[in-house]
C-alpha cells in the first residue's frame, strides 16, 4: 500500500469515525427528548390508572420490529463489507456503517414513539438497544483496507 493509498484510508476512516459519533450522540438528544416529553404521558397514563397491559400488543410488536432491525443491521453490514471487498469499492463500507446505524438508531425511535405516544413506562429499553447497537458498529480500519488493498496489485 503506497502514502497516497494510506491517507486516502486514514481520510475515510476518520469520515466514518465521524459520522459514527455524530449517530451516537443523536441517540442520546433523541433520549432527552423523550425524557422530557414522554414524562408528561407516562404521568397522564398513570394519573388515568390505565393499565400498561392495554398496549401490550404494540409493545410486542416494536419489540419484534427492534430485534429485527437489530439482526439486520449486522446482517447488511457484513454484506456491504463482503461486496465493498468483492468489489474493491471503499465507499461500500462507509454506506455499510450508516445503513447499520441508521437501523439501530430507528430501535430507538421505535422507543421514543413508546414513550410519547402510548405513555410506555420502559421505553428506555428501546435505547439500551439501540445505544449498544450503534456502539457494536465502531468503525473498523480493517475493513477499509480489505476493501482497498488488491487495487494496488492491479
């Protein structure tokens, strides 16, 4: 791998760094904002003595909807990583991460809706998942230089 091969990786992986701690700190707004808003319906649900079990289909189903999304965020990442690979394509592994997070960021969505709308009590759970998710895609330089390193050869 020649300078010009090595900056060009060292550029996009500080891009990619980047771009990964700006999607986890919007975790953490989006977090306050539900905090902030989601404590006047959690405390309207509870003032109204309305049973939490009354919304348990909905919460099942963003339960499945987050899982799944989780699975899959690994899932296509690690595709775009083998095509990024495949085909020497560097900007493959970029998309890969922001695909990935943007999918465990919409778990927390999926919480933050909970919290909002339906008065759900737990909704940070949703952000547990979706905070640890984001934290498992950590940019990778490996990656990069898988993606890159037989373009020198040809």
């Amino acid at each position: 791998m020649n300078r010009k091969e090595s900056a060009e990786i060292d550029q996009k992986y500080r891009s990619m760094a980047t771009i990964w701690f700006i999607l986890l700190m919007t975790q953490f707004m989006v977090l306050g904002a539900a905090v902030y808003i989601g404590r006047q319906t959690i405390a309207a649900v509870e003032a109204a003595g309305t049973d939490q079990q009354e919304n348990y289909l909905i919460v099942m189903m963003f339960a499945v909807a987050s899982l799944s999304s989780f699975a899959m965020s690994f899932f296509l990442r690690k595709k775009m990583q083998e095509q990024a690979e495949q085909l020497q394509k560097i900007s493959y592994v970029q998309t890969g991460l922001i695909v990935a997070c943007a999918l465990c960021e919409s778990i927390s969505l999926f919480g933050f809706i909970l919290a909002v709308v339906f008065g759900y009590k737990y909704f940070f759970v949703w952000f547990v998942v979706g905070i640890v998710g984001i934290f498992l895609h950590f940019p990778r330089r490996q990656h990069l230089i898988n993606a890159s390193y037989r373009s020198s050869a040809q």
